[in-house]
C-alpha cells in the first residue's frame, strides 16, 4: 500500500510541475560540475534551466538528452527538486539538488547500462540576466 501511495504522490507531483511549473520553475543556473574522489580534480561547467514543469540540461540536450519533468517542493532551507534524464540508447542521469535563494547545489548520478555507477557533485549560482 505504501508503494501504491508513493507512486500516487510522484504522479500528481509530475502533474503539478508540467501544468503549473514549480517552485524555482523561470529559474537558470551556472553550475559546476566535479566527479567525486580524491584523483578527480577538473570540474566542467553546465547550465541547468527550469522551464515549464521540466529541466533543461544544456550539456545533456548537446549530447542528445530531451528536456525531463522534474519535482520540486519547498522545504525549510530552500527548494529541493529532482529529475531523471532517461533515453533507451543512453545512460539514466539522475539530478537531485537544492536551491537557497541565489545558490543550488546538489548530486548527478550517472548509471551506465552495464551496471556502474559514477557520482559527480555540483554547485553554483543564479545565472545572471
């Protein structure tokens, strides 16, 4: 039953955020994105785009990644949201992060189709104008 509640919940939170968008819905963001470990030194940059109820990934949208509905809600120290980019020929991308005020940090989550598993970490601010 649990399960069946959960997935309700998911659902409408979907609806919410296609119809009317979300919490950090009109937002943009530079963000950095560093590979986690101790012999991962270089960071890439990134834009992340909450636009209409879906994120937009600027490197992933150049790789051939659609825009993906994502979840958002309001908490006590900010807005966390996530979204999975999801395409049958490549790799599930999971972003979840948290936005305060002019700030977002978060974790993207790489799963390949043979089983491995990368984790990068990610922060950054507004994107201004």
């Amino acid at each position: 039953m649990t399960t069946v509640a959960s997935a309700l919940f998911t659902a409408v939170n979907f609806v919410y955020a296609a119809i009317f968008g979300g919490p950090i819905d009109g937002s943009a963001w530079d963000v950095k994105v560093k590979q986690d470990g101790f012999f991962h030194w270089g960071s890439r940059k990134e834009t992340l785009i909450f636009h209409s109820g879906k994120l937009v990934v600027a490197g992933a949208v150049s790789q051939g990644y659609s825009p993906t509905l994502y979840q958002a809600r309001d908490e006590e120290n900010g807005t966390i949201f996530a979204a999975v980019l999801n395409d049958p020929s490549r790799e599930a991308i999971e972003w979840t992060g948290r936005v305060d005020g002019d700030r977002i940090a978060g974790v993207v989550i790489v799963r390949a189709r043979d089983g491995r598993v990368v984790r990068y970490a990610f922060s950054g601010e507004r994107k201004a104008g």
